[in-house]
C-alpha cells in the first residue's frame, strides 16, 4: 500500500504532497502504536486483577474503567459544545446591535449603495439575531 500511495503523491508532481502523505502515514502508524499499547496495558490489568478477584470480577473491573473513560470523554465533549454554543449565541447578540446601528448609516447613503444589498445586510443581522 504504501508503494502505491508513493506513487500517487509522485505522479501528481508534488513534493509538497509527497511530505504531507509521508506525514499522515507516520501519525497512523503512531496512532495505531498508542492503540495497541493501550490494548496491551488493559490485558495486562485484567490478568494482574484475575489473581485478586476472580477472572469475572477481573473483566468487570476493567469494564467498568473503560466506562468511566468513556462517560468522561462524553461529558468533556458536552462540556465543548456547550461553549461553542454560548460563544455563538454571544456572537449572534452582538450582530444585532451592530445591524441596527449599521441601519441608518445606510439608510442615508442610499443612493449610492443598492438597495438589494441593504436588504441582504439587514437580513443578514435579522437571521444572526434569530439563531440564538
């Protein structure tokens, strides 16, 4: 595969693309590496928990780990959209007022501005402010 991916970053004539292809194959080969290292470590605590629980406890433990992990990559995520939307709906406040202003200032140079223009910017502030 990897001959064939060289060969396609050649044949479009582009060193920049050769290194940018090289560089995502090493972040994948990295990525895949960490994932398998992880693996490794997550059977390497079930079989030291087997001794003091019980091969049942042992799976249940580790389970209810990866659960936890996965509950709290959750709730970070919710926690970031959470911010993406308060950020949005602060921008959308702002847009507001600025159309307003930005209204009669227009308004008076009318004549030299469109007025399908006008209408789109007004609409554009209008529609910013509904999003909220």
């Amino acid at each position: 595969m990897g001959a064939i991916l060289r060969g396609l970053a050649l044949a479009s004539g582009g060193a920049l693309i050769k290194r940018a292809l090289v560089g995502v194959l090493f972040q994948i080969a990295a990525g895949f590496f960490v994932l398998l290292a992880f693996l490794f470590a997550l059977l390497a605590g079930y079989q030291a928990l087997i001794p003091e629980v019980g091969p049942v406890y042992a799976a249940l433990i580790v389970a209810g780990g990866l659960l936890l992990v996965a509950l709290l990559i959750r709730l970070s995520f919710a926690i970031y959209r959470w911010r993406q939307q308060r950020r949005s709906r602060a921008f959308a406040a702002m847009a507001t007022p600025v159309a307003v202003a930005a209204a009669p200032a227009m308004a008076t140079n009318m004549t030299k501005l469109p007025v399908l223009i006008a209408v789109g910017v007004l609409a554009t502030g209008y529609i910013l402010a509904r999003r909220s």
